[in-house]
C-alpha cells in the first residue's frame, strides 16, 4: 500500500527517506520548496533553503528574504512585478521581506554612461523616485509583513578604513568573470574601477540586513552571489539565491524599461494598460500569463495549455490576459470598461469617449515638437521613429514626415500610436 504523505500534513515533523538516502524535509517545508522554485531559473542551493525552511518552522522564525531595487526611474512597471509576486509567496507561508530601495547605488550612476538605464542621479531625484516605489510595491507586497529599508543607512556610514576593508574581500579576477566586464575587457573597452564596486556594495547590503534569502533577475546573479561570499567573510550564514527570467517588454525583444518605452507602468490607466497588452506580440502570451498575470495557477495552466492546443484563439487569449492584468491592478469595473472602449476602437474603428484637450503656446509646430509638446512621446527622437514608422496621424490622415507643419488654425485631433488620442488647440 502506497503511504499518501499529503494526509500526514499535520504531522509537522514527518520526514521521509529519499532514494539517495538523505531524510527528506518535513511536508510543510516540501510545499513551500515546490512553490518557491515554480516559475525561478536557479535555485542555489535547494538544498541549503530547505535547511533554513527547517529551522524557521522549528524556532518559529520568519526567514528574511532581500530584494532591492534602485529608483532610478519612476515607478514600476510589469517586468518588476515577477520578482515582487515571488515575494509575496515568500510572505504567504509567514516570511518577512526585507525591501532595500538603492538610495546610496542610485545616486552614484553608471559612470561608464554605456547604460542608458543607470545615469546619475541627483538626492532629490532619487527620494522622489523612491517614494512612488514605496506606494507601488504593496500593490503586491503585504505591509504587515515587509521591511523597507534605504542602502544609505549603512554605505554612508562606511569611513575609509571599512571601506577599504570590504574592497579586500574579492579581486579584481572574482569581478572579471562577470559577463559584462569580460566581453568589455577583451573587446579593450574601458571599464570605470567604480563599476567594479557595484557588486561589492550589493553584496554588503546582504551583510546589512542579514538576509537568508536574495532575490533577483538571471541579470543579477553574479551580484546575489558576492553577497553570499561576503556574508561568509562577515561569518554570517550565506543566503540562498533564488533567480528569475527577464521579462521582455512590448516590442518582444528587449527588457522591459522604461528607457526604452516598451515598458507597462502600474500607474497606466486600465484602458492603456489594456491597449499596451493588446500589443505585444503572440510569442510573448504564454510568458505574461506565467509571469505577470495575477491569476490563480489552475486557470493560468489551463489558459497557456488551451492556447498552445488551439482551443483559445490568440486573439481571445490576448483579450483574456489584458483583461486579467488590469482587474489585478486596478479593478474588475475598469478591466470591463477597458475591454470594451478597445473593441469600440479598434473593431468598429471609433474613438475613445474622452479625449483629452490640450492648449500650445505656438500657432504653427513641426509635428515632432508638438507631439512632445503635448507629451505624447517623451523625446523628439522617439516621435521621429514613430512618424516615420506610419504610427501618427493627423484628423485620422496618417502623416510620415516629423517636420510637417501643424497649423493649429482650428482644433486639431492628434493620434499617436493606436491609443493615444488628444485634441490640441492654439491659445493659453
């Protein structure tokens, strides 16, 4: 008779004997292993995670699981989401997230300047970004069970002699065998020695907070794993590395960043979120159902097998993530509302019930400048790229050249993208 160890479940400190001999966890910790590698791309080391799960449930202490993020942009968008969702499973079975905001890292940059997502930042620039972290991740997180804390608590405390202490504790060969700095290095491109910091002060904010866990992108590995070579120099038990896949953002290709603008922000609207998603391209459905629709994991099964079998159109697939996403981070009402505006437009080819109105200083603007003018793009060169692909048009006239003039002699309906819609007038 096979023995059915899911009806044991109450019994805390059962364990069972594996085929390799070692005792298996008790059945409770089994549960939270299973559901924590779900969806990860490396667990290092299973085997030392099930060992810290054992001990939390034997001394009821709650494991601290570190993330950090530097603001240094504006909010978050759905790529971050993964992370945070895994997060929160952590705090479902009674763990405490410990949430690092890179003050300190963030106004430092990348002083290579090859990266357009790390530029230096001022203080004021960074508490600002920072502020709409802290609204946005308890979207996700539960605050009764989450920690936040800014790395300049403890790297602005460092003088030289710590400073210097913890530049001792790795080499310059440790750090070279980064991928990015091996490709720069053997392509003879220069590399700042402050770039090298970058791992060492990351991996301190493990010592800091004395985390057991680190979570990050497959980007972050290497620098969740300085983390678990400096705790070991501060004799400090090394945290567990849980990495996770990248998001692509809606071009299908790259991250998902907002310097690239392929990015969809929780702060969108329902019915721009809904139209972002609406966009991307099919490859992508089966990875956003996975990894950023707040969906229960029998349904989000069921939707990526029906989708591959061809028993859900893509279409209707498509439909049914949007939808989903946007009733997780806004509300049933508005995912609905947003559903149907998006058929109105772009099945019986209408437009929005509201548009928005805007007023320019200027009678005549080269079609570029009145588009960042009215902030439908954020740089000139992003509205260039979009007028030449064909995305802009003018009273519903597709217009292909950014330096077409624009005379606001009456009010003018402006489109940009498949979208965005405004009215602009001429006056103050």
């Amino acid at each position: 008779m096979k023995l059915n160890y899911d009806l044991l479940e109450n019994f805390g400190g059962l364990t069972r004997q594996g085929a390799s001999g070692r005792m298996r966890p008790p059945v409770d910790v089994q549960k939270q292993i299973l559901n924590l590698r779900d969806g990860a791309v490396e667990l290092i080391s299973e085997r030392e995670l099930e060992a810290k799960l054992e001990r939390s449930a034997r001394e009821k202490k709650p494991l601290r699981i570190k993330y950090g993020a530097d603001p240094s942009a504006a909010g978050l968008h759905l790529g971050h989401t993964v992370p945070l969702r895994k997060l929160r499973q952590f705090q479902d079975f009674g763990h405490t997230v410990v949430f690092i905001i890179g003050d300190f890292t963030a106004r430092i940059g990348d002083p290579s300047f090859q990266s357009e997502t790390r530029k230096m930042l001022t203080r004021e620039e960074v508490l600002q970004n920072a502020g709409t972290y802290q609204k946005q991740v308890f979207r996700i997180l539960d605050p009764k069970r989450t920690e936040t804390r800014f790395n300049s608590e403890w790297l602005e405390k460092l003088d030289a002699a710590q400073f210097l202490e913890l530049t001792s504790k790795y080499t310059v060969a440790r750090l070279l065998e980064r991928d990015d700095f091996q490709k720069r290095y053997r392509a003879g491109e220069s590399i700042a020695l402050v770039e090298f910091l970058y791992p060492l002060l990351q991996g301190y904010d493990s010592v800091a907070v004395k985390a057991d866990v680190e979570i990050g992108g497959t980007d972050q590995k290497f620098n969740l794993l300085v983390g678990r070579e400096l705790q070991r120099e501060w004799n400090q038990e090394p945290q567990a590395v849980l990495t996770l896949p990248l998001i692509e953002g809606t071009d299908g290709r790259q991250k998902m960043s907002k310097s690239l603008a392929n990015h969809i922000a929780l702060t969108d609207s329902p019915k721009e979120m809904y139209g972002k998603l609406m966009s991307i391209p099919d490859e992508l459905m089966e990875r956003y159902f996975r990894y950023v629709a707040p969906m229960k994991s029998e349904d989000m099964e069921k939707a990526v097998k029906d989708l591959a079998s061809g028993t859900l159109h893509p279409r209707q697939a498509k439909a049914r993530l949007a939808f989903e996403v946007v009733k997780g981070y806004h509300s049933e009402k508005a995912a609905r509302e947003a559903s149907e505006e998006f058929d109105r437009i772009f099945k019986g080819k209408g437009l929005p019930d509201e548009i928005d109105s805007v007023r320019v200083k200027s009678k005549e603007m080269d079609l570029a400048g009145l588009l960042k003018e009215v902030r439908l793009v954020s740089s000139k060169m992003e509205a260039r790229r979009l007028i030449q692909q064909g995305g802009v048009k003018l009273d519903s006239e597709k217009v292909t050249d950014a330096n077409f003039k624009v005379r606001l002699e009456k009010p003018v309906l402006v489109q940009c993208g498949k979208r965005k819609f405004v009215r602009v007038f001429f006056g103050v």
